[in-house]
C-alpha cells in the first residue's frame, strides 16, 4: 500500500490509474485528493483523471518515461545507491563554472556522455558545472526552459537513475553540481498545471507565457509546489546550487517575497544536510537585494549573474551596438563593471528610456558571476555565433583575461575554453506545429532590433539547427583551437594559485586607461593585467621603481621598455609585481 496525493482544488472528482485500474480518490480538504493504493511503487505507471476527462500527468511526477504528454512513474529515491557521503562542495568565492547543454555537450546528448567528459573538466581547472534546465520538455530537442514537468528528468538525456549517476560521478571527480531551474514560467506545450488548480494568473504578463501565481488566491500551494521542487533536487539528487533562471520575472507581492522564503527553505535544508547548498540568481534588475541577507532586507541569494560586465567587454571588442548594447561601448563602462559590477546603478539607459538599476555597497564581488560568453548571449543571436566567431583569437584572449583576473566568479560555456567551431543556436522539438511556428514567428520579431534579417534566422525546429549546435571535440588539440584551450588553462592556473586574484574586494580593483589610445590596465595589489585593445602597438606607463615580471602573455611581443610596456596590438598580459 502506498499513499498518493494530488492537489487539485478545480476538480469536483479525480480518479486515479494505476497498474491499468482506475481508483477514485478522496477528497481531503484544501484542495488536496488522495489514495491509498495497493498498486502504487516504484516503477508503476499511473494518471489523474480529472472531472472525467483524459488522463494527465502527475504535476508532481517524478518520471516522464513516455514524454511530457504520457502517464507519469513512480520513483523510489531511496534505491539509488549514493557514494558521495563526505562529499562537500568548494565555496562559491573559490569556483570556476562550466555551463553546459546536455543534449549537446557530448556525442550522446546524455548525462552519461557528460560523466565521459569529466576528467577532461578537472584537468582545465573546473570546479563546478552547471548544468541548463534538464526537467521534462516537449520532444527530445531543446534548451530545457520550456519544461513542463519540474520534478522529472528528461527522458531522452537518461531519466533520473542517469541524472543520479553524474552528480554522484562528479562528486567522485571533486566537481560541485549547479541546476537550471525555472520559476519565472513554464512552457505552452504538455503544461496541464492550469487544469488541476491556479497555478497562474492573468494579473501580470509574461514575455514566455502565463505568469505563475505567486501572490493571489491559492499561491500558498503554488510557492510550495516550488520550493518542494528544489529541496528535491538538493535532498534526492544531491545537486551542490541551483541557478534560478531571470527572477525579475517571479512577480511577487507578499509581504515575505518568494525568493526570501525559498531562501530560508534551502537554510533549513542546508543545516539539516551538514552540505554547503547554494542559490545562483539570474537577474536583469541590477538590484543588489537579491543577493542582501533576508535580515537586512534583501532576498538571500548567494549570488547572481551580471550581465553589465559581458555586455561592456562584449561592444569594446566586437564595437556592436544594437538593442541593449547601445547602452555600453566605452572603457569608463568596462572600468565601471569590473571596479563596481553593476555599470547601470542609477544611470539613465537609452535603451529602457529611464533609469535602471542600483549600486552595489559593500558587497563581495563573489557574489556575482561574470562571463564572456554563456548561453543566452550566443544562443540569442540570430546565428547563435560564439565570441570566437565575432572576433579573432586576441580579443578572446583579452576578454577571457579580464573575465578570470576579475573579482566576480568567472563561468565559461561549454566549447568557449576551445574557440569551438560549432554555433549554439535555438532549437526546439515541439509537438504541436501550430506552436511551433508561432515560436520561429516570434524569435524573428524578437531580433528586429538587433538588425538581423528575418530569413537569416534558423528554424527552430529543423534538427539540423540542433545538429550544427554539438560540440566537435575533435578539435581540442588540433590547431588554432589548442592555443586557446592553453590560454584558458593558464588563466584558471592563475586564478587559483594568485592570492590577489582570490580577494573579492571591488574596492581594491584600481584601474587607468586611456579612451583615445584604447589601452587598460588593470591591478589589483601586485597583479596588473595590461589590455591593448586598439589595432597599434602601444606604450603604457608602469609603477617605477617595481620590477616587474609577465606571467601570462597573448603574445611574445609583450616587452619592457624605459619603465613602459610595450603592448602588440590587440593583445593582454598579466604581470606581478615585486616589492623592492
């Protein structure tokens, strides 16, 4: 005997099938229905049937063998059998992030074809992973955010006992695990939440669909259909930190924000567990509350992205100024990013047309990551193009240099440490083709303001769009690819053996340049990182008195003379420099 509940205040019956029977189930109160069924455990299939219509998906299934749309199975978390009981994972102020696509990361598109590739992580100096949403979606192609079924594995990456078996793999290595998640929406196609209870709301919009009730009537159930969702994978997937993707779009007016409250769950958990568990926000507010203690105000968050520093590197080495980078493009915005990590803190944006943002006070750069490449800012280009493909090996090496000797906690994109070859571009699997056309219609009015021709954005659909996107790892060692996998070897080397470059103080970060000549330098305490971004060679100024030695150069033109640096063209080095 095992008892099943379900939560679905809309219905005036439900029926549950399982092991091909059909039970009715009770109504318990609040909403909630339940069953205590002889038929129920691990491995049996079952269905709601609700007011008697066809059958649906457990909102809480744990398994979707048969996709988005079929019965959903039992799971028994307790059988697996976990090897990863001393396990700890580094501190985030210490991690080196490695984001990744399941389905393309590796030959297979599977959690197995990501556990063949750790040693290869460990050997570049990566401490964490992080792995893009791999919950339940539509088909067997797709980024993960228009998941459906938030506790369930996708099926054609491995399913759960797979999913299980590469964190427990990664701990084995020393690796920390980071999760995707989405909060904010879930996908059109295979999202029956709406016929069990009020999952969402029409009193607020959503760019990716309906907005998920987190404030009105019956949201209690809603808040706590979520949190659940990331005690599981913490608790019975052993995930080390989830990464909740664009918070700005959790609408919440509650007195106790959704974010604070899971804040606290996963604090309980966290004491409870004896494991170091972390929350990664995405954020495009530029709002430091989110990662202020709940104490002082703020919601919690160990740390969030920051995307002024990428969208600042990103227009001084492509010179790209379309849609929201227009708001950035000078090496004041890029000084400002790495000296203060939010450029826009109370500034006008041309591109909002007002004011956005707030500065940061007093708060470790730690708690923010920084980035040259992750997957929003290739995948939504029109082409999906990588930096490698905007700009040449120099200013890649340039941009990574600034990203590694920086005071946030760096995170490269899988490929990104290679220059790879291959694009990262938007693919989808849907079902339903009415669906389907309306998101190809939609991408191509999203990139209007970017300039991008409609007829040369890529079908979503076409497998050969997911196709074009997998890694061709054969090019790892292979020329020009391997200069650069060196050069990202060097710079987490440095990153983990400089005491100054594991100080998150953005109040120690000191830096010059000079607009006209396009030269930066950039120090923090004995390390200097010297960044010739014009097309001439450059003759910069140095601290008399020190000397100085190269640790780290794009080029062996790199010299000293008369007290000057001498800096190629497009080029970088990373320079100590010994008292006395």
């Amino acid at each position: 005997m095992a008892v099943t509940r379900v939560w679905a205040p809309f219905a005036r019956t439900v029926m549950m099938i399982v092991g091909g029977k059909h039970y009715p189930m009770s109504d318990e109160g609040l909403g909630w229905w339940i069953l205590d069924s002889p038929q129920a455990g691990h491995g049996v299939d079952y269905a709601f049937v609700l007011d008697g219509s066809e059958p649906l998906p457990d909102p809480r299934s744990p398994w979707q063998p048969y996709g988005v749309h079929g019965f959903s199975r039992m799971l028994d978390h307790s059988l697996f059998a976990w090897t990863d009981a001393r396990w700890q994972p580094p501190p985030l102020s210490s991690a080196v992030i490695y984001e990744l696509h399941t389905g393309t990361f590796s030959p297979s598109g599977t959690f197995l074809g990501v556990a063949e590739k750790l040693d290869y992580l460990v050997d570049l100096g990566i401490t964490h992973i992080e792995l893009m949403p791999v919950n339940s979606f539509p088909g067997r192609r797709g980024w993960g955010y228009d998941g459906v079924d938030i506790n369930a594995p996708h099926e054609p990456y491995g399913g759960p006992v797979q999913l299980k078996r590469l964190v427990d793999a990664c701990h084995e290595k020393g690796l920390a695990v980071i999760l995707d998640v989405v909060y904010n929406h879930l996908g059109p196609e295979g999202n029956y939440l709406g016929r069990f209870g009020p999952y969402f709301t029409d009193r607020y919009s959503s760019a990716w669909g309906s907005a998920v009730n987190f404030d009105g009537t019956g949201s209690d159930e809603v808040r706590r259909f979520f949190i659940d969702n990331a005690i599981m994978w913490m608790r019975d997937y052993h995930v080390d930190a989830l990464r909740l993707d664009a918070v700005q779009g959790i609408i919440d007016t509650s007195a106790v924000h959704f974010l604070e409250q899971l804040s606290g769950e996963v604090g309980k958990l966290r004491a409870q567990l004896g494991r170091n568990l972390s929350l990664i926000a995405e954020s495009n507010l530029n709002d430091p509350r989110i990662i202020e203690p709940c104490e002082a105000g703020g919601y919690g968050m160990d740390a969030q992205w920051s995307d002024d520093l990428h969208h600042a590197l990103h227009t001084v080495l492509t010179g790209e100024s379309n849609g929201y980078y227009e708001d950035f493009g000078t090496l004041s915005d890029l000084a400002q990013a790495l000296q203060e990590i939010f450029v826009y803190n109370g500034r006008y944006s041309a591109f909002r047309g007002r004011r956005h943002g707030r500065p940061v006070r007093n708060v470790s750069g730690h708690k923010f990551l920084a980035y040259l490449q992750n997957h929003d800012q290739i995948g939504n280009r029109a082409l999906g193009e990588r930096a490698s493909h905007l700009m040449n090996a120099s200013r890649v090496m340039i941009g990574s240099a600034l990203v590694f000797t920086s005071v946030c906690i760096p995170l490269i994109f899988q490929g990104e440490e290679w220059g790879a070859s291959s694009p990262f571009q938007y693919f989808t699997d849907h079902q339903d083709q009415e669906l389907a056309r309306a998101v190809a219609a939609g991408r191509k009015n999203e990139f209007a303001a970017f300039g991008w021709a409609p007829q040369d954005i890529p079908d979503p659909q076409d497998a050969a769009t997911f196709e074009r996107s997998r890694l061709d790892w054969s090019e790892v060692g292979n020329h020009p690819h391997a200069s650069i996998h060196a050069w990202y070897k060097s710079l987490i080397r440095l990153r983990r053996e400089l005491p100054e470059l594991k100080d998150g103080d953005p109040g120690k970060v000191l830096i010059s340049h000079n607009d006209e000549e396009q030269w930066m330098v950039v120090s923090r305490g004995s390390v200097m990182v010297a960044c010739n971004f014009s097309h001439q060679e450059r003759e910069i100024g140095l601290y008399e008195g020190r000397r100085r030695e190269v640790l780290l150069a794009s080029h062996s033109g790199v010299a000293h003379r008369d007290g000057s640096l001498v800096m190629p063209a497009e080029s970088v080095a990373v320079l100590f420099l010994h008292r006395g």
